[in-house]
C-alpha cells in the first residue's frame, strides 16, 4: 500500500471510509442493472412523473438509509450528522442536487443537451426525478475514482504531486466519458440526446470532466485525519465552493464551445 499520504492526499482508509466505499460500490450493479432493464425495454415511456420519482427515490434512498439502520461498528453511539457516512452521503447528495440545477444550463446552451422523458415535473430544466437518480450515480464515480487511484499508486511509496493530479484528471475524463457514451446513445435518443454526439464525447466530456476534477479533493478530504474529522458545516462550506469553482468553470466552456465545430 502506498505512504499514508501523497501528494497532500491521505489514500488508506479508515474502517468507515472503507465501509462507505463498500456501500456505494456493492449497490452500483443493482443501480447499474435497473437503469440497463429500463434503457433496453424503454418502460420508463409508459410513467408518468410518479413513477419516474419513485425510480429515484429507490436509486438513492438505500445509500442513506444502509448506515443509519446498519451502521459500521466505529459509528455506533456516534451523532448522525458526526458520522462519515453522512457527511460522505451530504458531499453526493450536494454535487448531485447542485450541478442537476445550476450545472445543466452548460450542457443545455454549449451541447445541445435536451431531456424528452415523458415528466412535467422539473427543476431549472432538469426532470426532479434525475436529481435523484444522479446520486447513485455520483456515489458510485467517486467511490470508483478513489479506488482507482488508490490502485494506481499503491505500489509507489512516494508518488509525485504531478503523477497524483494527472491520474485523477485522467480518472475524471473517464468518469465523464463513459456516462456520456451510454447515455448519449441512439437507443435513448427519444428520451436523451445531444446536438452533436461527437462533440459531447470528445469535448463535453472534458467539460463534465472538470466536475470530478475539482470536486474529487473535497471527497478525498472527508474525514482523513481520524484525529480531526472533518466538520460538517465545514465540508458544506467546501462542497458550495467547488460547486462555484465548476460552476466558473462551465461559464467559460460556455464561451469556448461554439468555436468547436
């Protein structure tokens, strides 16, 4: 296993950390398999906007509800809002709730990006229930991106500043990557789509990108001196300015994208 710390980031785990990371991993198949069985069977044409919710909730709710009626040993008698699943579970639900609302408006005006499921029900342009099928999403990107890096250095004893960002903007653009490939495909193109496929892979992606990009340290950070965990007001302090940071971020990628031809 790599050195505690590196480059500034503390990679071992404590029990808690290792136990969120475990959750959120273990129910990326179930997520992943019901999101597949919709995309394939196009069922979700048939909902209205209580159905869509109600895939939302089922998307997210267990990823609260795990640790407060099965928490890990080290978290038993704690205070909710003092446990790292909760502030772990905050920072998602904050990137999740924050990018669905303020972040979309990039993605609509630089990349043509347009929702046509059959919902009434949205929020600054994005259906209300995506807001929640978005935590399951994030919770298993970051819990996959801080995998990877641990991997990636674990037999290095004292990898570079350097090396440590360049995996975790490699780790970001797939993160964006991937989801824009499944996503933006022709067989949910009745229901997602891009202007222009291409550009949304090759360059949104790298928009998307930033999000991880900037966002990962805060998620990285929670919590990884056990000595001083990190405060919850604080961590919502930290998660609203990487918010303002990406948000910064996608106004000038705004201004970038229509040269992209």
């Amino acid at each position: 296993m790599a050195a505690s710390r590196s480059a500034g980031f503390r990679l071992t785990l404590s029990p808690s950390q290792r136990y969120i990371e475990r959750l959120y991993l273990s129910f990326s198949p179930v997520w992943m398999a019901i999101i597949a069985y919709c995309m394939l069977t196009h069922c979700f044409a048939k909902w209205g906007d209580l159905g869509h919710m109600l895939l939302g909730l089922a998307l997210s709710v267990p990823l609260w509800l795990a640790p407060i009626l099965l928490p890990p040993s080290e978290e038993v008698g704690q205070p909710l809002l003092a446990r790292h699943s909760t502030k772990a579970n905050l920072f998602i639900a904050l990137m999740s709730f924050l990018q669905c609302y303020f972040g979309s408006a990039m993605f609509f005006e630089g990349l043509g990006m347009q929702y046509h499921f059959p919902t009434k029900i949205s929020w600054n342009g994005t259906p209300l229930f995506l807001y929640f099928v978005t935590i399951s999403y994030f919770s298993t990107y970051y819990a996959l991106m801080r995998l990877g890096l641990r991997l990636a250095v674990a037999k290095r004893t004292n990898p570079s500043s350097l090396l440590v960002w360049m995996l975790i903007a490699l780790l970001s653009y797939s993160m964006a990557f991937g989801e824009t490939f499944f996503m933006a495909s022709e067989s949910l193109s009745a229901f997602f789509s891009y202007a222009n496929r291409q550009k949304a892979l090759l360059v949104g992606s790298v928009c998307y990108g930033t999000l991880f990009l900037i966002s990962l340290p805060v998620f990285l950070r929670i919590d990884e001196d056990v000595r001083r965990p990190t405060p919850t007001a604080g961590l919502f302090w930290q998660t609203m300015g990487a918010n303002l940071l990406i948000l910064c971020a996608y106004e000038l990628y705004k201004v970038l994208l229509p040269l992209w031809r």
